[in-house]
C-alpha cells in the first residue's frame, strides 16, 4: 500500500490513468495523447508551474529549497506542474522512489519530463511515458524526450502532428535546450527541430538542464530555460521555479525561492 500512496500522492499522468481509467489515444508512432479535461477537470483560465533540476548533488536527499518550493507551489493551486527533468541523481529504483516520496506532498498533479540524470532502464517503471501530448481548452504541451541530446525523427514527427492541429497556445517541454548562449551545454543538431517550432509559431519552449535562468525570444518564440529548482547554481544562477499564466492570453513570471 506504501508504494501505491506515493504513485497516487505524486500523480503523475500513470498515476492518473490508473485513478480515472481513462483510454488514451495513440498516435502511430505509439506516443500517447491525453485529454487534459479527464485528467484535470475543467478550468479557464488556469495557471500552471514549471522547475526544472531539483536533483541533490549526490545521494538521494533532495536539497531543502527543492522542499520549500513544493510548499509554496501547493499554496498558488495550480492546475498542474510540470517537472523539467534531472529529478534523480542516478536513475536508480532506490533514488526514483526516494524522488516520488518527496513530491508525494505535491496537491496538483506532476508532468515529467526526462532528464540526463533521470536516464535508466527504470524511468519508465517509476514515472510512465517519455514522449506525450496533452490537449486542455485552448492550449496544448507536448514533452519530448532529449536527454541523450537528440530527438530522434519519430519524435520531430509527433511534433510537428501535434503542432499541425491548429491549438491556440502551443507549449513544448524537453530537458536540454536548443542553444545554449555560451555554445555548451546544447542539443546536437538543433536545426530541424528549431524549423518545426518556427514553422508552427509555438508560444514557448521550456528546458532545463543549465542551472541557471535564460529567456530569448527566438521568431516569436520564447524559449525560457529553467534549471533553478533546488540543484547547485552555475553561471552566477539563482533559485527559481515558473508561474505560467494561460487564458486568452499567456503570461509568465519568475518566482525566486
């Protein structure tokens, strides 16, 4: 019963569907589309969170500040989280339970995305699908699954379907951002999926994986990489978790911790 609570507490979307019983639709390429509203109900306007990088340095005790902040995102009632990868020092059973322990205080529901850390054979096990889409009112996020540095040509094809359905506000979620303003720590190969994105006019890309905080506005897309969550700082970086704001319009502030 132990184990069931933290899957359930946590809530990741298989926490969800195994809650609700909901059927999920699949594309082709296998990669599951979910109804936001069976999942979260039904609200307009609706704010939603995202952090990435809340891993510990070593270990599996999460930093303190990680802590801090899941009170405070309780106390704002988003509608949903979503969680930018690097959970997990090592993708280990032990620190993938000792993770889902600690957010199991989180009220809304957690989306994962995969981190470079949070790759292992038991990811999947411990927090369900790498590559999904959800639709809810008027927007739609797709998680994709960079943590080896590349999105593979399934991946830029589920997208680019995904994005060719017209939403309204399109959001796109994966760890390692595109570019990476001093050249470093970047995807490989970023052109095709940087083509899709401004092909389709999608809104904003969130990443992780840089422990710091970097917004540019990309054709008019806003990328914001956000890896302030609790892991040690780089680059002069501060701690730091996302508010998004999505009604007619989508606004976004920075909450330091």
């Amino acid at each position: 019963m132990k184990r069931w609570y933290v899957l359930v507490a946590a809530v990741g979307v298989a926490a969800l569907i195994l809650m609700t019983g909901y059927q999920v639709q699949r594309t082709r390429d296998q990669y599951p589309v979910y109804k936001g509203r069976e999942l979260f109900g039904d609200t307009y306007p609706f704010t939603f969170v995202f952090f990435g990088d809340c891993r510990p340095t070593d270990g599996s005790q999460h930093p303190e500040v990680f802590i801090t902040m899941l009170g405070q995102i309780n106390e704002l009632d988003p509608l949903f989280v979503v969680g930018g990868g690097d959970f997990v020092f090592e993708g280990t059973p032990h620190d993938f339970e000792a993770f889902l322990e600690t957010v199991s205080v989180l009220k809304p529901p957690l989306l994962y995305v995969c981190g470079n850390h949070d790759d292992s054979p038991y990811y999947s096990q411990h927090l369900g699908d790498r590559v999904y889409a959800i639709t809810y009112r008027n927007a739609l996020f797709v998680i994709l699954d960079n943590s080896r540095k590349v999105l593979n040509e399934s991946q830029l094809e589920f997208l680019e379907n995904q994005l060719k359905r017209g939403v309204e506000h399109t959001f796109v979620f994966m760890h390692v951002p595109p570019l990476d303003p001093q050249g470093t720590y970047c995807m490989i190969h970023p052109e095709e999926f940087l083509e899709i994105v401004q092909k389709y006019h999608v809104d904003y890309v969130f990443c992780s994986h840089i422990h710091h905080l970097y917004e540019e506005d990309i054709n008019g897309t806003t990328l914001i990489v956000s890896g302030g969550a609790g892991s040690s700082l780089t680059r002069q970086g501060f701690h730091h978790y996302i508010v998004v704001r999505v009604g007619d319009e989508v606004t976004y502030e920075v909450i330091p911790l």
